[in-house]
C-alpha cells in the first residue's frame, strides 16, 4: 500500500518586476535594484552606461576584487541581468571582476 503526502507547494516569492510592456523610471529600477532585484540591477547599469555623460556614478560601494591595488576603495559595480558582477567602475578607470581559481 502506498501513501500520499497531501501538500501544497509553496511558491517562490516572485520579484515585482517585470509588466511586460510598462516603462520603468530609472527611480523605480534603482528602488528594485536595491532590494536584491537582478532585473533591474542590469536595467540600471544599462541606463548608467548609456546616458554615461550625463549622469555620474556615485561610487558607492566598495572594489570587492582583493586581488586589485585598490580593493575597499570607492565604486560603482555593475551586474549582469542574473546578479553577477560584469564590472567593477572605479570612476576613471574599470576592470572585469576577478574569476574565482579552483584549487
């Protein structure tokens, strides 16, 4: 005789973004952004790139790389659309983050 476990599944807590077809304000994106959402991590970095002469990072965190001269000093990081880190702005100057080695 086999048993049968009666349970509900329970769902994922699922970002706010995205509604397909709606525009987000660059506050709502850094609002989502902020809050872990690697959507709009990307959405960010994408606007920062793009309009890069007008607008100025504000170098609010931190190099992460311990492998660069300047680890700890003031950046901007920004991610890929999955959360990872594409690059770490020093302001005038960036570098690919660095690769974990295998030991």
């Amino acid at each position: 005789m086999s048993t049968t476990k009666n349970t509900t599944p329970v769902a994922a807590k699922a970002p706010v973004h995205p509604q397909r077809g709606r525009r987000y304000a660059i506050e709502e994106l850094v609002s989502l952004a902020e809050a872990g959402d690697a959507w709009a991590m990307a959405k960010v970095d994408e606007w920062e790139q793009h309009f890069a002469n007008e607008y100025a990072g504000d170098l609010s965190e931190a190099c992460p790389d311990q492998g660069c001269e300047h680890f700890g000093e003031a950046v901007n990081i920004l991610h890929g659309e999955d959360g990872s880190v594409l690059e770490v702005d020093h302001g005038a100057w960036a570098h690919y983050p660095a690769l974990a080695k295998a030991s």
